[in-house]
C-alpha cells in the first residue's frame, strides 16, 4: 500500500530555509516572495505574536482575503501552535456571527469592522499592509515549534448551522499530498491560486508548493475577465477548477488564442459531461476529476483513467463503499486505512459528528454508485443545499436570514439549473399578516445583507408550505413550475420550464 509521507507543516516551514532557499515560492500583485524571504516574515510574525501575549493553543479568527499577509500570518500561527479559524471576509450577518460565538477566539484578524458586531471589537485586530504592526524584527532563528497543529475550517452547514471541521497537522500534509498527486506535480510547475484560503482547496495547494518546491501567483479572487491574461502572463502550468469555473470560462467568447498556454492539467471537482469535452476540445486541456471532503484529507478519489462522468478509484490509504443501496444508488461511505487522515469531528457539534462517524465509517452524505471496474460516480447530495459557482450555499443560513425580515414569517430556499455557475437560487416567502411588500424591494434588501453567491435570483410569495410529519417543510412536494416567481436578474415575472 502505498504511504503518505512522513513530514509535518513545521518541518516544511524549516525546510524554507534549507532547501532552494533563493527560489521564488509565490508571487502577490508586485511581490516576490523567495523561500527564505518567507521564512524570514514568519520569524518576525512569530516574535510580534509572542510579544502580543498569544500562546499554544489560542485561537484565532482569520477575516482576509487571499493575500501575502494571510499566508505569513497563517504559518506562523501553525508554527506557535495557535488554532487557526479562517472565514471568508464576504461573510456577514447571522452566519458570521454564529461562527465567532462559537469558537470564542483570543483575536480576529481583519481589515475592516464592517461586518462584525460591536460585541465582538476588542478582539479585532486590524492587519496593516505587510503585518508592520504585528511583525517584529528578531534575532532567534532557533525555532520552537509546537506539536497538534490544527484549523478549524467551516463548512457551509448543509442542514443547519456552519460546522468546524477540525483539521490536523497530517490531514494538511495527507490533502497537499494527494493534490500533487491528482496534478502530477513537477519541481518547476505553477499554479493560480484563486480559492479562498479559507477553503481547505485553497490552503492544500499552499502546503502543496512548500512540499514540493513549486510555486504558485496568489490571487484575491476568481476573474473570468483577467482569467486567460493571468494564465498566459505567469506562465502557468498546472490548474485547479471547479465546476461552476469552467463552465464560465467556457461562456466567455471564443478567441484565436484560446490554446496559446503553458498549462498541461487541470484537476478538481463538478465538471459536466458536456464541459469535459467542450473545454478539452477548446482549449486543449485535459481535465482530471478528483472527489473528497475537507472531513477526510480533502481527496478520496482521483479519475486517473479518464472515465467520462466518474469521480475515479479510492486512494490507496481508503475504503470507499456504497450504502443503502436502490438500484445500485446510495451514500458513499468512507474508511480509513491510516489513522489521523479524518477529522476527529465538528467543534462543538456532537450530534453533527455522531451523524458523520457511524459504525460502518464516515458518512460523507454523497450518493454515489460503483461500476464493475470500481469506477465511483457521484449522483448528488443528500443534505439540503444549493451549489452556486463551486460553492455548497447553506439553505438554512439563507432561510434564517430571509425570516428575520419584518414582514417574512418563513421561507424555504430551493434551486434550479443555471446557464452557468450549476444553480441559480429560488426564495419562497410566506407573508406576515398578509402584507405583501414589493418583491424588487425585498430582494434589494437582501442584496445588502447577504454574501453575493447567497442572494436568490427568483422570488415568490407563496399562501402555506408543505409539511412533513414532525412539521418540517417538505421541500419534495414543492412544485416550481406551478409558480409564478420573480426574476431579480431581468425585473420581471416568469415561469420556469
């Protein structure tokens, strides 16, 4: 069976130091950023973190973008031993709040107050550009790096509350691994980190370079627009996707130098069967599907064989089985041949992580089927989410939003099928007191209070919502078509097919 190897992230942060040390490991904006230039910042980040007060096991809400400041400030509180807990920066609102509460950090870093409530000001601290006021200089190159390196990474919460995954030192290493596996990582590759690194996708190609010497152009964010420019102008050789992506990559006009790149892969998750020939035959590009979870090391299965419409085999360090199984189609249920590549459960979430670890494995909440070949097929969820431009948007945290309004006395979140970015999100309103105010209204409301990707496209005010048993709505029996909902996009009231 093949292994994992046997390094950690403190070894990889020595590392910096001692092996190609004057080689570039990524570039942000107009900076270079050598391997030891980086290991430098994160000795002065450590000694300004220290002096702060900040210890071994504390924990830290970080609110940035993607940026050189994030990555110094993420290592170095690795390094201490400190817990790190990134959150995307769009997020506000009752989401956001419920996260902070719950983990109680000694501090969040952001850049601006703007989205946290005013409970939560004297744990803010603002990073200016380049950590000049956390950074000091220091003259102990003699580290001391602490053991049970951990992040808290939050997931959307499908059928409730965002849940921490809580993530360990191995499982960074295990994910980081498998990526450069999935991309048949060389020395001189490059990448386009345009994920979060809030995301365990993010941060895995991060560790992935310290790994492998490689190197990545950090991005703050996805630009179909910049997209094409970027990947000619750096060069880049290796390219993550997700399905949402390539599907706008591939609305975007054709021109005559759609083939003129260096880059030999892309590798990630959620690509179509029709995307998979459209985007290889346009832009000659073989794409390579992988599947997993932040819950299991991120990677669980890689399609090496090229099989259209399979997520691939499982990895050598897992068992993957079908179960409860109607015609060959259940939930895809997870082992682990190594300890330590699952998460040992949700932050204070007991009843979420008994539902995740059961007596037969991880269930991952994926239906999913197997071929005679051992080819494995992801069908779709079984938890309650709508999934815009490669991102899993938790209905509960759009509902609990929306019903909070004054004149809203409940809601149900549905989807339908996007032209691009895989689902464009459906809002049905109950009224209180019948008073029905302007839908327009309303969604213009909503577009200040929540994050992009969570904002509804159609809206409906519906007379009652259907019921199951224990009084919950049952989503199953709501007929879309039957409704005369209010197109947001083109101001309007359609139909859909």
């Amino acid at each position: 069976m093949q292994k994992l190897p046997k390094v950690s992230v403190n070894k990889l942060i020595k590392n910096l130091s001692r092996k190609e040390k004057n080689k570039t490991i990524f570039i942000c904006g107009n900076k270079k950023i050598s391997r030891l230039e980086l290991y430098n910042k994160i000795l002065k980040t450590r000694t300004g973190l220290l002096k702060k007060g900040f210890k071994n096991k504390d924990k830290v809400v970080c609110l940035l973008d993607n940026s050189y400041e994030q990555i110094i400030l993420f290592l170095s509180c690795l390094s201490l031993g400190i817990v790190w807990v990134p959150i995307e920066p769009k997020r506000k609102g009752i989401g956001l709040d419920y996260i902070v509460q719950l983990v109680n950090p000694k501090a969040i870093f952001t850049k601006t107050k703007n989205n946290l409530e005013k409970k939560f000001s004297k744990k803010i601290i603002i990073v200016n550009k380049d950590l000049k006021n956390i950074s000091q200089s220091t003259h102990d190159y003699n580290l001391k790096f602490k053991k049970n390196i951990k992040c808290i990474l939050f997931t959307s919460g499908t059928t409730g509350p965002p849940k921490g995954v809580i993530v360990s030192d191995k499982m960074l290493i295990a994910s980081a691994y498998a990526t450069g596996i999935a991309c048949d990582i060389k020395n001189k590759d490059r990448f386009l980190l345009w994920e979060s690194l809030s995301h365990i996708g993010g941060i895995e190609v991060l560790i992935l370079c310290l790994m492998a010497g490689s190197k990545f152009i950090l991005l703050k964010k996805f630009s179909a627009k910049k997209f094409w420019k970027q990947i000619r102008k750096y060069k880049i050789t290796k390219l993550h996707y997700l399905g949402g992506i390539l599907d706008i990559l591939i609305k975007k006009k054709s021109k005559k130098i759609d083939r003129n790149h260096k880059v030999k892969l892309a590798f990630g998750a959620g690509s179509r069967k029709e995307t998979y020939h459209e985007f290889k035959e346009r832009f000659n590009i073989p794409l390579r599907e992988v599947y997993g979870m932040t819950e299991a090391s991120s990677f669980t299965t890689i399609n090496f064989k090229n099989k259209l419409g399979s997520i691939g085999r499982v990895l050598p360090w897992f068992k993957l089985k079908i179960v409860n199984k109607i015609n060959g189609i259940g939930e895809i249920v997870i082992n682990q041949k190594q300890k330590g590549l699952f998460t040992k459960g949700y932050y204070k979430d007991n009843k979420s992580s008994k539902m995740l670890f059961q007596k037969d494995g991880l269930h991952t909440g994926d239906l999913g089927k197997i071929d005679r070949m051992g080819n494995v097929f992801y069908i779709g969820r079984l938890k309650d989410f709508v999934r815009v431009k490669g991102e899993n948007i938790s209905s509960w945290e759009i509902e609990t939003n929306l019903n909070m309004h004054s004149d809203i006395s409940e809601s149900a979140i549905l989807s339908t099928k996007a032209d691009i970015g895989e689902e464009n999100i459906i809002a049905l309103l109950m009224a209180k007191n019948n008073k029905k105010p302007n839908l327009d209204k309303v969604a213009l409301y909503f577009q200040k209070k929540l994050p992009k990707n969570y904002n509804p496209r159609y809206w409906c005010y519906v007379d009652k919502l259907p019921r199951t048993s224990t009084f919950r709505i049952d989503k199953k029996l709501i007929k879309i078509n039957s409704l005369k909902l209010y197109d947001f996009l083109n101001k309007k009231f359609v139909y859909l097919k």
